[in-house]
C-alpha cells in the first residue's frame, strides 16, 4: 500500500523546564479561521497525549487566501492552499502542516509525507439561503454561488436552469454577500459552518446528500518532514485507519486521472460491514462544469484488496472518455482567461 504523509514539523526543540524535558513542536496553517480551528484542534490533541510536548503555531497566508478576483482553478489548480506551507517545512521553519484533506494535491514534494488523515466527519454540501427552503424551491434562473466547478456540474445536472455565479471570500464573507442578497443562495461545505458555529444564523439550511463529495472532505491530512521519526510518531497518534484507506483510494483515482483540486470531479469511498466481511465502495462523477457530458461509475472491493480500488475506478471512467472530458471542462468553465500555474 503507498502511504501518503501531510503535516508541517521541523526539528523537535528540546530544553530543561522545571527539570523535564519539553519538546517544541511547530505546525504551519493557513490564517483563516477554519484552518485555525483545525489547527488548534491538533494541537489540544498532540498536547493531551504527549504532555512533555509544546504545540505552537506558524499562521500564514496561501495564494489561495490573497487571489479573490479569480476563480480556484485559475491560480493554479494544484496547491494553492498548500505550497507556502510545504516551502515552510522545506525550509525547516515547521514540523508539520494542518490541511482540509481535500485541498491537499496528490503530488507531495521530495522530503515531506502525507502521514496520516483524521477521522472523517459529516461530508455534505449544504444550500444555505435566506428566502428560500430547498434547491427544488428556487425559482427559474434563481442565482447560486459557488467556487467549485464540482457542486457547478452536479447543480446544473439536476437545475439547467440556474444562474450559478463565482463566490469567493473567507467563510464570513460569503455569508455576508447571501445575507447582502448578492445570491439568491449559496453552497458550502457543512462540516466548516458546523466547526465555526455559523449554521445558527442562517434561515434555510438544506444538505445535498445527492452531491458527490471531493476526494477527501471532511477530513484533516497531516503532513510531515520525511526525515523526522519523531513527528511522524506523533501525527500518527493522530491517524484513522479507516479514514486513511478511503481517502486513499480518492486519492489513488484523482492521481491517475490527472484531475487537480479544482476540476469537475467528484469521488467519494466508505466502508460497510463487519469484520472479515467489510467491504470498500467507491463512486465518482466527472462532468462538464455546465451539468453536461457526465460519467458516472461505482466499484467496490473487499477492504483487503481495497489497495488499487482507486486505480480500478480510474481506468473505467478513462475508458469512457474520462480523459477528453476533463481536458474540454476547462476550456468551458473559463473559456476566456488562461490558468496561471503555480
């Protein structure tokens, strides 16, 4: 099995407190508030269950937190809420990062490793609006904002009709824009509003528990420098097993199709069972961004050979044409601006 490993972690410092031994433990993050929270919520972890460590934060601000006049996927596609922190540890200015799994790139630099992933919790999308209840109530050409081309393909599949219209912004400020009117709603990920308590405010919640997730949503990727036994003892204490095999065998189908964080792609695996009995289930969606040309696929395997269910589902879709569409959706989603790469 290939194992993956996201954290930020430089040299443990270790000096004389009191007579003990502390180590100094720095995890890079991104300045927002959810990254914080996730952030904050690692260190309360590392720091329960290994006293004589001392958690501190290096907080810093990604490109994709300082580019909000374009959409994701025109400032790179891959990595660009990650990259300063990967050059951070690089650098030896942290000894691990603390990422949403899903913005995580499936390319990680020589010299670091996505070690180990938290257990994943609630993965829907949900359509938060102030006039109106559910999906099925917007009215004909109703507005919806959206940054990714991913909930785009799977709204526009179900409501052609639609309006959808770019929404970027820290979480309060696209709150703020649909309380503005500026949208007649909007989609978000629930387990960020639920983590910073901000569903409370708004009138009409619906989960879209007919989306298809990213590849990992929900869950935190922690990454480490490779060289540093040390740290990766710690993240693992961090670490679900069966969080880190479904979010592998994401990983393993976005990796082979060549799709980056950004693409219409949607892909989602669990596990059912008991025991000898578990089996793995995978399901993906690639589509243009306009809710046209979609494939759909399912897999399933038993948790034993679950290593290269990924891998399988891949070549399915790319057998289907997986491949042209994902090449053309880019080409529609933004047919007038070229992608900058990072």
């Amino acid at each position: 099995m290939r194992i993956y490993c996201y954290l930020l972690l430089s040299t443990i410092d270790r000096s004389k407190s009191k007579g003990e031994l502390v180590e100094k433990l720095v995890i890079a993050t991104r300045e927002s508030a959810l990254a914080l929270w996730q952030a904050y919520h690692v260190k309360e972890r590392i720091e329960r269950d290994f006293p004589g460590v001392e958690v501190v934060l290096n907080k810093m601000t990604s490109k994709g937190d300082k580019v909000l006049d374009k959409p994701l996927a025109l400032i790179g596609g891959k990595g660009h809420f990650t990259k300063e922190l990967e050059d951070a540890m690089l650098a030896g200015e942290a000894d691990m990062a603390v990422h949403s799994l899903k913005d995580v790139p499936t390319y990680i630099p020589e010299g670091l490793e996505l070690c180990a992933i938290t257990q994943r919790q609630d993965q829907s999308d949900v359509l938060l609006s102030h006039t109106y209840q559910s999906l099925d109530d917007l009215p004909q050409g109703a507005t919806v904002g959206t940054t990714s081309l991913r909930r785009r393909m799977q709204l526009l599949e179900r409501r052609p009709d639609l309006k959808v219209k770019e929404l970027r912004g820290n979480v309060n400020t696209r709150l703020r824009k649909l309380k503005e009117g500026q949208y007649d709603a909007i989609i978000l990920a629930y387990i960020g509003l639920h983590r910073l308590d901000l569903l409370k405010d708004i009138p009409y919640v619906q989960k879209l528990d007919f989306f298809i997730p990213p590849m990992g949503q929900a869950a935190l990727g922690i990454e480490i420098v490779t060289s540093n036994d040390r740290v990766r003892e710690i993240a693992m204490s961090l670490n679900d097993p069966d969080t880190f095999l479904c979010t592998k065998v994401e990983r393993d189908f976005i990796s082979v199709i060549g799709a980056g964080c950004s693409a219409p792609v949607a892909v989602n695996a669990h596990i059912e069972g008991e025991q000898e009995g578990r089996r793995v289930y995978v399901r993906a969606m690639i589509g243009y961004p306009d809710g046209t040309h979609i494939l759909h696929q399912e897999l399933s395997s038993s948790v034993d050979e679950a290593d290269i269910l990924g891998d399988l589902l891949a070549q399915k879709m790319i057998e289907q044409g997986a491949l042209d569409i994902l090449e053309n959706a880019e080409k529609i989603a933004f047919k007038d601006e070229m992608p900058e790469r990072l």
